[in-house]
C-alpha cells in the first residue's frame, strides 16, 4: 500500500478534486485486494496516511459506497463489502439480463467505429494476460465492460451495472490472482463479444456474451466454495 501512498503525494498539484483523487485510490486498493473485504476502514487513519483532512476521505467513501465497494454502518462506519454465494448469485441473475441489454440498447442506433475502444479493451485485456499482468488485465477487464455499459447511452443502466459489477471484480482480483485461471482464453472470449457487437447481430451478441458470463458466474462460486472448504478445514 505504501507504493499507492507514494503515487497518491504524487499527484497532490493535479487539477483534479482531491475527494476524487482519494476515490481513485482507495478503489484501486479495494480492487486489487490491499483493502480486503469485510475489513473495517478507518477515516482517521487514511487521512493521516494521505495527509488529507478527514472530510476528504469521507466524501470518497460516500462515492465508493454508492458504487457498492463498501457498506456504512451506523456508529460504526465503513467497511469493505464482501459477498455471500448468494449474493454472487443475486448479482450475476441480474448481469445476465442487464448487460445483453446494454447491447441490445447500443446495437439500436449502430455505428461499428463504436466498437473501436470496445475491441482495443479486449486487445489490451490479452496483453496483459500474455504478460501475466493481473492488475493491468483487471484495469482492462472493467474498462471492457464499462465501455459496453456507456454504447448502450442509458445512464440509468449504466450507474445499476457498475454499482453490482464492482464488487464482482474486487472478489475475483483478490481470489483468481495467483489462480490457474487460463486468462488468455478469457480474454479471448471478450474480443469475441466485441466481434459479435460490431457484426451488429443483435441475437448472436447478446447469446455470446451470456455465454461468458455464465462461465464466469460458474468460476466464482467454485472459487467461493473452495475457500469455504478451506476455511473449514482450518477451523
């Protein structure tokens, strides 16, 4: 954590807010793992680490909860969410109809030069996995979906599907990172969803990417069920 810090003292002459900038951080840090979940943050303490006033941090955490990376408790303040199998399930039940509407919305008005940044998403996606590149490949993984979610231009949709997807991508970092995940067939699989939106076929998209996410919801609770397992073992 203390890398980010540093990067973080970095960046204190940027234009940018300093809330947002604190934002952008901590979400890096939940993202990949620093900051586990069900762990308790502490404002005072990210403050005096940021040197930022406390505030700051608040405002951050305000905007980290709405995109369901942490949870507020009364009296008790934040802490970063962790889900249950059945909140995995719950989640992906409703992905699974919500982003092949994402496509079926982007492909009413088509245009392919639309799917440019989509397919260089996916690019980039297989470089990292060649590279064996974890943080950059989940970078690239979100900024893959994001994408789909804004060429669907309903920003309704689009703030539902980061608010439950978020919390997706903090569980798999931390748990497929180290795994023997096959990333580069995974990445694969996304630059076949960008060739089947750019074909502009609406049943063969929304079909494909399904298709992924089922493979993936499939992964997450096997990798759930092993660290139960796991833990049950050492108890």
């Amino acid at each position: 954590m203390l890398t980010e810090i540093s990067e973080f003292s970095g960046t204190l002459r940027d234009r940018t807010s300093l809330p947002d900038r604190v934002e952008v951080l901590l979400r890096k840090l939940l993202i990949t793992g620093k900051i586990k979940p069900g762990e308790r943050i502490v404002e005072t303490r990210i403050a005096r680490d940021l040197g930022v006033g406390q505030p700051t941090v608040r405002e951050a955490l305000k905007s980290l909860e709405e995109q369901g990376l942490v949870i507020r408790h009364p009296n008790r303040g934040c802490v970063v969410t962790k889900l249950s199998r059945k909140e995995i399930d719950q989640v992906y039940r409703l992905r699974r109809e919500w982003e092949p509407l994402a496509i079926d919305l982007a492909l009413e008005n088509w245009n392919p030069s639309k799917a440019s940044d989509l397919t260089a998403a996916a690019d980039h996606m297989l470089e990292a996995a060649e590279d064996g590149d974890a943080e950059q490949y989940y970078r690239w993984d979100l900024e893959f979906h994001q994408t789909l979610w804004r060429m669907a231009d309903n920003p309704y949709l689009e703030k539902a599907l980061l608010q439950i997807v978020l919390p997706l991508f903090s569980f798999a970092m931390i748990r497929l990172t180290g795994s023997d995940t096959d990333w580069v067939s995974d990445a694969k699989e996304h630059g076949a969803i960008a060739r089947a939106i750019q074909s502009g076929d609406k049943e063969i998209a929304k079909n494909v990417c399904r298709a992924g996410l089922e493979l993936f919801w499939k992964k997450s609770i096997a990798l759930l069920a092993e660290e139960e397992r796991q833990q049950g073992v050492g108890a």
